[in-house]
C-alpha cells in the first residue's frame, strides 16, 4: 500500500495545523491508519491511529489537543493538530496496517512530513 501524506509545515506556538494521508488504489485491506512522529534524535513514537470500527488511541502528550479522524474503509485519515507546542516538532510519518488478498499482514509508511513549531 503506498500512502500519500501532505500538510505540515512551520507554525507558531498555539497555532494549528492538518496532516492528510490516503492510500493510493489497492486491493488490499488497510485495518488501522495513524500517524507517528519521530523528533530529532529521538525515537519514532505513535501519536495517534484510528482502527476499523473507528476507535481512536491518542499518546497521552496530545490528547486534548490533536483529534484523528478517518476511514480505514476509504483508505484516508486526517490529524487536526491544535494548540501546537515547540515540543510537537518531529517528522511525522502516516502509517496503515494492511493485509493483502492471501492474509499477509504489512505495515506501511509514508515519506514523512515536517512539523516545526516555534516558540
């Protein structure tokens, strides 16, 4: 499944900003889709994702704050980020769980987005 990823950018403080992913035509079938982030020098961390029967899991640092909305189904989920903090500046990668037509299972990223917030 290749994920397409848009959004991001240099936002101040208190500010917002909206991620956007969609998986290109496939017929695989894509049960949870999220977003990770990954800051420099950290590790890549799960900020939120959104399963099938569209459950939400949220880290505890931006709940509140970020809300996830999607259709695992129609392959597209979006993050609505608010009330940004410099601490929130990370490369985020959108990702999907897949399965293909013979049951394989595969986690698949998109190219990563920049989010910078200034303070």
């Amino acid at each position: 499944v290749r994920l397409r990823g848009s959004g991001g950018g240099l936002v101040q403080a208190g500010g917002s900003l909206r991620l956007s992913c969609a998986a290109d035509e496939s017929p695989d079938s894509i049960h949870v889709m999220g977003w990770y982030r990954q800051a420099a020098g950290s590790q890549r961390e799960l900020v939120a994702r959104i399963d099938s029967l569209g459950s939400t899991d949220y880290a505890d640092s931006v709940k509140g704050r970020f809300t996830i909305s999607g259709d695992t189904a129609a392959k597209w989920v979006w993050l609505e980020m608010n009330s940004l903090k410099p601490e929130d500046t990370a490369v985020y990668y959108c990702h999907a769980n897949s399965t293909n037509e013979y049951g394989m299972g595969y986690a698949n990223w998109g190219p990563g987005t920049q989010v910078t917030v200034s303070s």
